[in-house]
C-alpha cells in the first residue's frame, strides 16, 4: 500500500485544475489537438465560453454576482446540452438535453429580473 497522501494528491489536481482554469479566464485559449472530433471541438468551445463568463469582474454586490454566476453556469449548460442535441443519437439522451435547455432557460429569465430588481 502506498504511503502517498491521496488527499494531497486530490487537492494537487484541483489547484492544477483551477490554474488551468484561472488561464483560460485570462483569455488563453486551450490547444486542441488536430485530432479532436466535432464534438470534442465543440464541447471544448463552450467550456472556454463559459470559464470567461465566470471570469467576468465581480460588481461587489454579492446578491448580483451569485446571479451573475449562476446565469453564466447555465447558460453553459445550454450551450453543451445544444452540443449533445447536434452529434447524439441516444434517445433518452436527448431527451435530457432538451428537458436541460428547457430548464435553465426559464431560469435565466428568472434569474435576470431578480438580477435587476
């Protein structure tokens, strides 16, 4: 068995995680490989669209940012669940993709007028 600390290791691969993370908020863009598939593509592209979306400045008002947060979030949901709806042919798949998109529309339009109230 092995001495190594797995919760040293866990909090290892979230700090790279986040630095990975904090970068592409930065505006670095990930390297995709020449081999990636469509999708792959695709899903790489919303998720560097979503990690600038929560890289936006903080306004200070923690009610407005955790809104803000939170529409980011599932607007990113939308984006990859649009992506399943184009490359997948699994039914019940889809049909999460499409109750997912149905979902977190109504809550952004929720979110929004409590943003601006």
């Amino acid at each position: 068995m092995s001495s190594f600390p797995v919760k040293t290791c866990i909090l290892g691969l979230f700090c790279i995680s986040a630095l990975g993370m904090a970068g592409l908020a930065a505006g670095q863009q990930a390297a995709a490989p020449a081999d990636d598939s469509p999708s792959t593509a695709a899903f790489k592209a919303a998720d560097a669209q979503m990690v600038t979306a929560l890289g936006a400045p903080m306004t200070g008002n923690s009610d407005k940012d955790f809104l803000s947060d939170l529409i980011a979030h599932d607007q990113g949901d939308i984006a990859i669940a649009k992506i399943a709806l184009r490359f997948s042919a699994d039914r019940d798949l889809r049909s999460l993709a499409d109750d997912i998109i149905s979902a977190r529309q109504k809550e952004i339009e929720k979110l929004t007028k409590m943003k601006g109230r």
